[in-house]
C-alpha cells in the first residue's frame, strides 16, 4: 500500500475542511460524551451541532 499517497490525500481533505465542520464535529463528540456522563448538556451540543450540519 502507497501511504505517501494515502497521507497526502488525508492532509489535503484536513486542509479542505471549513471551520464550521470542524465546530460541528466538535460539538457532536461533546454531545456523546455529555450523554455518557448523563449531563443536560447533551441536549444542546446536540442540536447546535445538527444545525450547523444542516446549514453546511
């Protein structure tokens, strides 16, 4: 397997990523991990995060 290649493609699909994605991927990991301590939290890092996946 070509992993220059490989980590070329990834760097450059990283590079292409717009903060917006990389606010709803955060926002969507905070939310599982606020459902896993069971925190009302969960709630709102959950639906930010859909509504920026949707407007993206």
């Amino acid at each position: 397997m070509n992993y220059a290649l490989f980590l070329d493609t990834f760097i450059q699909n990283v590079m292409d990523t717009s903060l917006l994605e990389f606010i709803a991927a955060a926002l969507g990991i905070a939310s599982v991990w606020y459902a896993k301590k069971a925190n009302i939290l969960v709630y709102p890092t959950g639906i930010v995060s859909v509504l920026v996946y949707v407007y993206i």
